[in-house]
C-alpha cells in the first residue's frame, strides 16, 4: 500500500486543489461535470501507464518476449499498431453516428477494459506455467504471440479514450475557461500518471506483469464509472455535447422532409428521418472525412504536425528501447526504468502545467507558445549529434549512451504531455462538432498511429538492410524530423486564432444552438 509523501507534488497538488475548489465555477453542475471527466481521465492514464511498464518489460523479456531481438521487432510492433487503430476509429464513428458520444465513449472503454483483463490473465498464467508459453503456434512460442498482441493494443487505445474525454471538456467550456484550466486537468493527469510510473518497480514485485495489466483494466473500470457520470449530469443539466450534432440532424431531415413533400406521397416522406441514419460504408467515412478537413484547414496543419512529432517520438522511443535491451539485461529493472523515466516525465510536467503554464496561456496567445514549443527538443536533438561528429567526446559507455538516450525522450515527451497535448486541446474548442469529436478522433488515433507506424516502417526497413542493426544514422533521422516538426507547428500557428476570434466563435456556435 503506497503511502504519500509530503514534497514539492503534494504541496503543488494541494495548493492547486485548493484554487480549484475555492473557485465559483465548482459550484455549478458543469464545474462538477468538468471535474469527474478530468478524473476519469487521470484514472485512464494512470492505467496506461501500469500497461506500459508491463508491455514493455514483457516485449523485451528473454522468457516471454522477444530478448536481445525486440530492438529489430520493436519498430515492426509499432507498425502494427496502425491498422489496428484504424479498426478502432472505424468502429468509434459508428458507434459515434448511431448513438452518440456518451455510448460511444462506453463501448470503446469496455473494450479496452476486456483486453487488458484477457492479456494479465494469459500474462500471469504463462509466468507461472512455462511450458504453456513454450507452445509454438506457426512456429512461433505463443508467449511471443500473446506478448506482441498486448503491446500492439497497448499502444492503439490510449489516444482514442483521452481523445473522447477531451472532446467533451472543449465541448462544455469557453475559450476563456478552457485556457483557465486545462492547465490544471493535464496536470491531475501527470501526477496520478507520475503515481503510477513510479509504483510499477513496487507493484511488479507483488503482482507480477500480468498483475499490472489487470490493475490497468481496474482503473479504466473507474475511468469508465465517472466518464458516465459526466455526460449524466451534462445531460441533466441542459449542457449535453450531443445537442449541437442532433440539431444539426433535426435540420437537415427537416430539410429533406420539406424537399421531398414536393416530389414524393406523404407516406414515403415519412420515413425521411430514418434515412439519416444509414450503415455507412468505409468509402463513405473516408469521404467524410477529407470533406472535413477540407472544409476545416485548421485540422489539417494539425495532423500534419501530429505525423512529425509522432515520427521523432518513435525515433527515440526506439533508440531508447535499443539502448535499454543492452544495458539492463533483468526484465523488471527494464520496467522499473521505463515507470520511472515516464514518472520524471509526468512530474516534469506537473510543475509546468501547474506553475508555468497557466501563466503563460493567460499572458500569451497560443500560435505564440506553439512556435516556441519545438525549440527545446531540437536543442537535445543537436547535442545528440555531437558523438557521431565527435567520437567519444560525450558517450564512453553502454551506461552513458542510454542517459543520453533516455534525456533526450524525456524532453520530447515532457514537452508534449506538459504544452502540447494542452495546446492542442484548445485548437479545438471553437471549432464544431465534427471538428471536435470526429476530426479529432482522426487526428488522435489515425495520425497518432501513422506518424509512428510510417516511421517503424522506415526503421524496420533500416533495421533489415543493416543485418539488424539500425541504430546508425538515427540521430541524424531525429533532428532532421526535429526541424520538420518545428516547420509544421509554425505553420499551424498561422491558422490558429486569437483569444477574441476563439470566444467570439463559440458565442456564435452557442447562438445558433439556441
């Protein structure tokens, strides 16, 4: 049983609190809405990072994963998360266009919840039972095949959860609001993730791996209870997200009934409304959505930014896994340092979300912050050049490599779970519905998966003609994907608009939905 400690977080964490609760928005069903999807998400995240720290100990285990080999099938399993994904999107639009955002959001966590608990079970029995895993299934162990289907799912179902319970905050806040305390949301969730992080060398000990990744499905069982206590009260209350979409529906069968009285007998235009609601094929989805990003550029700078963030992201998160396999041979001091580089992530990112970020999201616009944003990572991607300029002069050992691996991840991941995520979140809140719920999905699952399953193929193809040694030249593929990323954040920033135009916009969607 982990007890708190008094210290920098847990005096940040009350001091927030405290601001949070004083404050006269918590009055307010929306207030208390906002507060349980927060929670819910923090929940969300700190599972994914017991699954984490599981999956990765378990990709790179000699017993059950892939061994001194999971460097060269470490970038094919990225790869495969991908079309997964896709199935994953696919299948939330349906569920999306049939019954709406709430049972959406409950069925895809349902599912992330019954493969978490299916893969401890197998996990945990394997352990215990070798000979079990030793089982070969195409001539494969089917450990390996277990372990590679886990970390696959692993690394396909955070982004479409977080991506939903975003969906519903930018949905009941201002601008105003949004930039007042998204802030302090991102950061709840980088505590308890930083809780989790540094509990797994505790945890693994106790439970084992398979036990982590049932404690994960545990903690999306509570992400599931308060998520559906929030659209309860947004629905109760007058504030439901789903109001903007079944307005829009209600207009446009209002449209074709009208359309179609002219042309058809009463009985046939009857039944226009439930036209609206088709079996959408893959092509129809597909052409919905180009026919949204085209109607919504913003969208489209923003995936773009995504795909080469997400690409410098699987660069270093390979390196890293590379440097980690040949360093620290013991499976559960490979997850130990994952949690804990994770865990100094989040708490990194605790201090700026609670300490830097709201001062800055008050006195700076966003494009402002988003030109800024890459310049960091792109520092740690020009130092990390200087050993294959200079030989020796900063790495001489396996140990020393690693650290300057392990720096450079946790400044990119810093950035992102600190600024990014919280900047990317108020792109959207002025935009519609569909931006909001359908477009961000696309971004958040699809480019998510794409950047970092496009550049694993690229890896994978390295890694294949270097007769399985591909970690040449890829400090040179990270700053060059460092300066691409920093091009499309420019570019993005030029489309993004003030805090005026983004309140001014969403007084106008409110308008219409009245």
């Amino acid at each position: 049983m982990l007890t708190p400690t008094k210290g920098p977080s847990s005096t940040a964490l009350s001091a927030a609190a405290r601001s949070i609760m004083n404050s006269p928005l918590l009055e307010s069903p929306k207030a208390k809405s906002g507060v349980a999807m927060a929670s819910a998400m923090a929940l969300h995240f700190a599972g994914y990072e017991l699954a984490r720290g599981s999956n990765m100990a378990l990709f790179t285990s000699s017993s059950l994963g892939f061994g001194s080999s999971s460097g060269g099938y470490y970038p094919l399993a990225m790869a495969c998360a991908s079309p997964l994904s896709m199935f994953l999107l696919l299948s939330y639009t349906r569920q999306l266009d049939r019954k709406g955002p709430r049972r959406a959001l409950r069925s895809t966590t349902l599912l992330c919840i019954s493969a978490l608990t299916i893969s401890g079970i197998a996990m945990a029995t394997m352990q215990h039972n070798e000979l079990l895993g030793n089982i070969k299934i195409l001539s494969l162990p089917i450990s390996q095949i277990i372990v590679w289907a886990s970390f696959v799912f692993q690394n396909s179902y955070a982004h479409l959860l977080y991506a939903q319970q975003w969906s519903f905050l930018g949905s009941i806040f201002t601008p105003t609001e949004a930039g007042k305390y998204y802030s302090y949301v991102a950061g709840l969730s980088s505590i308890v993730s930083m809780i989790a992080g540094t509990s797994v060398s505790r945890l693994v000990e106790w439970i084992g791996l398979g036990g982590l990744l049932g404690l994960a499905a545990a903690s999306l069982t509570a992400t599931l209870l308060l998520a559906d206590w929030a659209y309860s009260t947004a629905e109760k209350h007058g504030f439901d997200p789903s109001r903007e979409i079944q307005k829009q529906k209600k207009s446009k069968t209002q449209s074709k009934l009208q359309d179609e009285k002219q042309s058809q007998p009463t009985s046939q235009s009857t039944d226009a409304s439930t036209e609206e609601k088709p079996n959408k094929t893959l092509l129809h989805q597909i052409r919905e959505g180009i026919s949204l990003f085209r109607r919504v550029p913003t969208l489209g700078a923003l995936f773009f930014e995504t795909l080469c963030f997400q690409s410098l992201s699987t660069i270093l998160s390979t390196c890293f896994v590379m440097e980690l396999n040949s360093s620290v041979p013991n499976d559960n001091e490979r997850a130990s340092w994952t949690g804990n580089l994770y865990a100094t992530s989040n708490g990194l990112s605790t201090i700026f979300q609670f300490f830097l970020l709201p001062v800055l999201t008050q006195r700076m616009e966003p494009k402002h912050l988003w030109r800024l944003m890459p310049l960091l990572p792109l520092i740690c991607g020009m130092v990390r050049m200087i050993p294959s300029l200079f030989p020796g002069a900063l790495v001489s050992s396996s140990s020393s490599a690693l650290y300057l691996v392990a720096i450079s991840l946790l400044t990119a991941k810093t950035m992102d779970y600190s600024l990014r995520n919280v900047l990317a979140e108020l792109v959207y809140v002025p935009l519609d519905f569909e931006s909001r719920y359908v477009g961000k999905e696309i971004i958040a699952v699809f480019a998510n998966r794409f950047g970092k399953s496009g550049m694993a193929l690229i890896l994978s193809g390295l890694n294949f003609i270097r007769g399985g040694s591909s970690g040449g030249g890829l400090s040179g593929l990270a700053l060059a994907i460092s300066f691409g990323w920093w091009g499309s954040a420019l570019s993005l920033s030029s489309l993004i608009p003030s805090k005026q135009e983004a309140e001014r916009m969403v007084a106008e969607r409110d308008r219409k939905e009245d």
